[in-house]
C-alpha cells in the first residue's frame, strides 16, 4: 500500500509498505480522505518544532491526524463496528494516517453515517479539539464571543459556540476573504483587526468570552483588553507572553487552553457535521492526491487555503 514518509523536513517521498493486520480489539481503515493539518503540516516540513522531541519523521503516515474512510476489517473483540461502516479518525487509537490503510483501536474512532461525503468529515479532529477547548466554558446561553482569528480554527470555534447557544459571534482578522467566509458561517459582526477605530470600540464594550485561534502574541494580548468573563487560548504559541494584568484583576477573568481532544469530542462533531450544526464544505480550498502533498503545504504556507483534503488515489 501507499504510504507518505518523510525522513526530515523538506524529504518527502512516497513509499509501498506491507497492509497492516488490526489486533483482537482494533479496526483496519481504508483511507478515503485526510485533511491537512495546517499548523502541523506546515512546522513539520519546514523543521520548525526544533524544541520537540515527540516528532516521528521516518514513520510512514506522519504527520497525518486527520481523517476518514470505510472499515474493511475488525478484530475478533470489536462489536462496535461492522465492515463497511464510515469511521472518522483523529490522532487517537493508531498510527498517523497518510497511508491507503491504517488500524485504529475501534473504541478511539467516530461513526458516521454513510450519506455524509467522507470529505466533509475528514476534518472532524480539528472540530474535536476546538470542541474540547470551546467547552472548557460551559454556558454560552446568550453570551457574547469574540472569535480571534478566521483560520481553520477561528472558523471551527464560531460555528461550535454558535450552536452551544452564543447570542453573538464577532469574527477578528486581517484578511477580507475570511472575514466574509466566517460570516457566512454564523458570525454577527466582522471585523479587520488592523482598523485601530473599530478595535478600540471592541475594547471598550467588551466581550464575555474571547476565543483566541491565532497563536498571535498581539492578538493573545488584545484578548486580555476585550474579554470580561473569559479566554479560551485555541492558537499555539512559544515562548513568554507578557500581559496586562490589571485587566485580568478588574474582571477576575478565568484563562482556560487545550491542547488535544478525546474521542468524546471527536464524535460530538461529527455528529453536528451529519446534522447540519457544521458546515465544513464551504471550509475545503483544495482537494489533492498524496503525490501533490508538498505543493499543498506550500499552499497552506502561502496563506492561500482554508483547509485542503487529500486523498491516497
């Protein structure tokens, strides 16, 4: 079978490695969509995680956490999934999913149901761990949410407080094209960041709870100005962060991040993706076999996506 390998950043290549065999208690996948993740992608094949000692390059599959296909064969302890059942992947369960085939154990996978394109919900992890960090607040019932942002992420977090019940949804960013994408995804007002009249009204009134998907150290610090209730910190960043602290005093403001998801999430958002609570769709700029991996990462590199799928063939 067909399998990404990338030996270091920058070497990528193609290789064919034996199909694996699922356990007593794992599923084997045939992979029929993935989606690149763009933060992820991009750092590991540019080297930019220098600091990491987790990263697995020389692994076929790596980096890819991201996906979907059709269960083709279960162990002789799985009872939760049949063969030819729709199953949505994460980073859980197996190993990295660039590859015709992988095995997952079949308590780490989510069900989806066979009328939903696979490509819709071959980006159901990045949902899952937005999930995770969104529902770090646990009542958005009439509260207003600042989404800084408009990235995979930023975009992930709107429609996933919207349908927890956020009364209003305001979008930040610095790109029109994204700004207009979030608010044909729900979002009630958007707004160019670098429009210091509009950023400064934003700071006065105030937001209960700002949702921070840029990793931007500017932005993380504008979220401390804006929210009154709480930050959920989404966007990765490195490094020291300095902070107005006066603002976090005066709102006795809750600081909440995430890092990953449980397959909680995971099956939580593809279950609102089947039922129309997400729009992923209008989310994908470019579909690509796995031999167009590279110049999709360029893409990712080049701002020029939201979220591109690939597929084995």
């Amino acid at each position: 079978m067909k399998s990404i390998l990338i030996k270091k950043p920058g070497s990528f290549e193609i290789i064919d490695i034996e199909r694996p065999k699922p356990q007593s208690d794992e599923i084997l996948i045939q992979v029929t969509a993935t989606s690149l993740c763009n933060q992820h992608d991009w750092k590991v094949n540019k080297g930019f995680y220098k600091d990491l000692k987790y990263l697995e390059y020389g692994v076929p599959g790596f980096p890819g956490h991201e996906g979907t296909g059709v269960v083709v064969e279960i162990g002789d302890e799985v009872s939760n999934f049949q063969v030819g059942d729709h199953a949505v992947m994460s980073g859980l369960g197996g190993p990295p999913l660039y590859s015709e085939f992988v095995t997952r154990k079949s308590t780490l996978v989510a069900k989806v149901d066979k009328a939903v394109p696979f490509e819709h919900v071959a980006m159901s992890e990045l949902f899952g761990c937005v999930h995770r960090a969104c529902k770090k607040v646990t009542d958005y019932d009439g509260k207003s949410v600042a989404v800084s942002g408009c990235g995979p992420g930023g975009l992930s977090a709107l429609q996933i407080v919207k349908a927890y019940g956020a009364e209003r949804v305001i979008a930040i960013d610095i790109t029109h094209d994204r700004l207009a994408l979030a608010a044909k995804l729900g979002a009630d007002v958007s707004i160019d960041a670098r429009d210091k009249v509009a950023m400064s009204e934003l700071r006065k009134a105030g937001t209960d709870i700002v949702i921070e998907c840029t990793g931007n150290k500017n932005a993380y610090q504008n979220a401390f100005f804006i929210a009154r209730q709480a930050i959920v910190v989404f966007g990765y960043s490195e490094g020291m962060l300095e902070i107005p602290l006066w603002q976090m005093f005066d709102y006795e403001l809750t600081i909440y991040n995430s890092k990953w998801l449980t397959n909680q999430d995971l099956q939580a958002v593809v279950n609102m993706i089947s039922s129309g609570k997400i729009r992923t769709d209008i989310m994908i700029s470019a579909k690509v076999k796995f031999e167009h991996y590279l110049d999709a990462v360029e893409m990712i590199g080049r701002g020029e996506v939201i979220k591109v799928i690939m597929t084995p063939n």
